[in-house]
C-alpha cells in the first residue's frame, strides 16, 4: 500500500509556499496536469534541486521519441522491481492511456514467459530488470536491444529506466503518501516467488 500522511518523513509543501521557483513549479504542474503530486511537495523542500528534477524528468516524459507506452510500461517494471506503489499507482493510468491494456499490466510480472509480449518489448524488459536489479547491462541484452531500437531510443529507455529506479527510492526513502484520488487504482503487485 502507499504511505499515509502520518508516516512520512517529510512535511508537504503547501501551494502558498514562499520560495518564487517552487511557486512557479508548482503553477506549471497545475497548469499541466491539475494538481501537484505529493512527491514535488517534498521535494520543495530543497527548490534548487526540485528545479533541476522537473528540468530532467519532464523532457524524459515528453520529449523522447522512443514509444511512451513502453516507456510506461519500463516505469511500471521498475516500480513492481522495487515495490514502489506510489510510482505503480501514479504511472499505472498513463500507461492505460498510451495505450497498454490492463491485461499485460496484470501480465508484467511475468513478462519473461508471456505471449503477451513482443520480442522488442521483452528486450526492453530484460534490460529494465538488469538495470533495476544489477545496475548494469549484460552484452547480450544490449545487442537484443540493438536489434530493436536505435541509438537514440537505446538512451531514452536506459534513462527512463534509470530515472525512474532512482525515483523509486526517493519516494520510499521519503515514504511520499499517495494523494488521495489514485487510493482506487491497482496497488503494486507482488512478484511471484
């Protein structure tokens, strides 16, 4: 489950905070996606680095020309890889609405023996999980994902997949609470054993 309220580590930032750029940050969110997430609201705690977080993590978003349905679905593996709920329960109705059916969400865990997946996709996965679990990349993974994505689409799923692992444990290592309005979405699910 995510966390409450009660169990964080750090106090959320209101939308009347001081700081110009939090301020502006916080606008443009609202702006684009209508609410601030709980995670920008710890994170404002240090504005420098919120800035430079947004200045990274929305171009990965928006600007990359790789799928954004399998990106979604690599941010989804990391977040079932690390148990990050949160992140599952954020990004689980962006992938739905790029595209990924809930029946290969509820496939993911066992992407490996899955018809479900296409060999692309598997060749993404594969590196997601050496990533999330390793920290690197064996050279058969890399030459599976050669065959399947160009050099630019390589760097935008290795960062994706990067980024969001270390988004992960920022969110679990400050116990980020889940807003409210994503409680009715499917928790991460456990990885079968």
């Amino acid at each position: 489950m995510g966390n409450d309220e009660d169990s964080m580590r750090l106090p959320l930032v209101d939308d009347d905070v001081g700081d110009s750029a939090v301020r502006a940050v916080f606008e443009r969110t609202i702006d684009g996606s209508g609410a601030v997430p709980n995670l920008y609201r710890q994170l404002a705690h240090a504005p420098e680095l919120l800035e430079a977080w947004i200045a990274f993590a929305w171009p990965l978003r928006h600007a990359a020309v790789a799928d954004r349905g399998l990106r979604e679905l690599l941010i989804l593996r990391v977040a079932q890889l690390q148990g990050a709920d949160y992140e599952w329960r954020h990004h689980w109705q962006m992938a739905i609405d790029c595209g990924v059916g809930p029946e290969t969400l509820d496939a993911l865990a066992r992407w490996q023996q899955h018809p479900e997946f296409s060999p692309s996709e598997k060749a993404a996965l594969r590196m997601a999980d050496e990533l999330t679990v390793d920290g690197g990349l064996s050279d058969a993974t890399w030459s599976e994902l050669c065959k399947h994505f160009d050099e630019r689409s390589r760097v935008e799923l290795v960062l994706t997949t990067s980024f969001y692992a270390c988004v992960s444990r920022v969110l679990k290592g400050l116990l980020t609470p889940l807003e409210s309005e994503y409680r009715d979405l499917p928790p991460v699910p456990e990885l079968p054993h």
